[in-house]
C-alpha cells in the first residue's frame, strides 16, 4: 500500500482536492475531520481539554471561542492541547491505515494540515502540496471565517510558509485557478502514481 500525503496553508483549497481524490476512488484520512469528532459534545477528547483549560469545556461541549482565545492569550497552551489531541488523531490515523492494507488498497491520502510540521511526511511514498497566491489564500480564510484581511493574514502568518511547503513538495497543485484546471492537475498526479 502507497501512502499520498496531502497537505497546504489554511485556505489553499486542500478540502476541495481531498474531494476529488476521494471521488477519484482513493480513501482519504481526514484528520481535521477526525479532531471534530475527538471533539463533539461529550467526546473523548474533552476531558483532557478540560484539565488544560476549565472554562473551555461545560457540560460535556467544546466552547471553541473560548479555547481559541485561551490560546491567543497564551500561547504554551497550544503544545499542552497538541500533545492531547496529535497521539489520538495518530491512533484514528494508524487504524485508518491498517484496515486498508488488510483491504489490499493501493494507494491512500492522509489529508492533514500540519504534515511536515508533524513529521508525517517520513511515512509517506509521495507529498502532494495544494498551493494558491496568499491574496487568493487570505480572501479565503477571511470570507470563510468572516474574518478582516489583517486578521487573516495574522493567522496564515502562524503557520509554516506556503514556499518552505512547496519545496518539501513531491507535487504541487495550483488552486488559485478555475476549476477545471485544479481538476486537470488532479488527474495529472493519479496517473502518474498508477505508472
């Protein structure tokens, strides 16, 4: 089995080309989807979260506004809620990963936001980077977040460079382009992993 990691910025368009990956028929382990789940009302990772930060968790519910200023103010927290929430994320991951190699799949995606910041990319055959212009990328985050383009662009600021990404790349796709484009470049990629 074959392991394609996918990763990008915030608002660089990874979810679209997960989405066409997965239509492509390659499974995809979405690891911001499984955060949400370690963090629904009454999840297992509440708990935890709880200990870290009392007033972010009341009864049984995540208050994520409250978390995210918690660690705004301060920013230690964020290593606490990471060494928390990555051992479980990586555990739904490796399950993931053992039910498709029993599967006999050939290829599969980790889609996950902080692949080389986490160091994931060592167990993966090919990196595949979804890059766009940062304008482009922060009219993304400040519409999807009904965000200013200052506070976008301070939280895209956080995170490690779109051009360090690219050059950790076995394959980069543009998303700042039309559609059909991102598509072609998509199909692009699956055919040269089938050679």
């Amino acid at each position: 089995m074959h392991i394609l990691g996918l990763t990008g910025g915030m608002g660089m368009g990874k979810s679209t080309v997960a989405a066409m990956l997965q239509k492509a028929g390659l499974p995809v382990f979405d690891s911001d989807a499984t955060v949400r789940q370690l963090q629904a009302d009454h999840g297992p990772a509440l708990p935890a979260i709880a200990h870290i930060m009392p007033d972010a968790v009341q009864n049984g519910h995540l208050d994520r506004a409250v978390l995210r200023r918690g660690v705004s103010e301060r920013p230690e927290m964020l290593k606490q809620l990471e060494r928390v929430m990555h051992p479980m994320v990586w555990e739904a991951r490796n399950r993931f990963l053992a039910a498709h190699r029993l599967r006999g799949t050939r290829w599969v995606v980790l889609d996950v936001p902080l692949l080389f910041e986490t160091g994931g990319q060592k167990m993966c055959d090919h990196v595949l980077v979804v890059s766009a212009p940062a304008r482009i990328q922060a009219q993304r985050v400040a519409r999807r977040r009904g965000l200013p383009m200052a506070e976008a662009r301070k939280l895209i600021a956080r995170q490690m460079p779109d051009a360090k990404k690219r050059r950790l790349a076995d394959t980069v796709i543009e998303t700042g382009v039309a559609l059909p484009e991102t598509r072609r470049q998509v199909r692009c990629l699956l055919k040269a992993l089938k050679q």
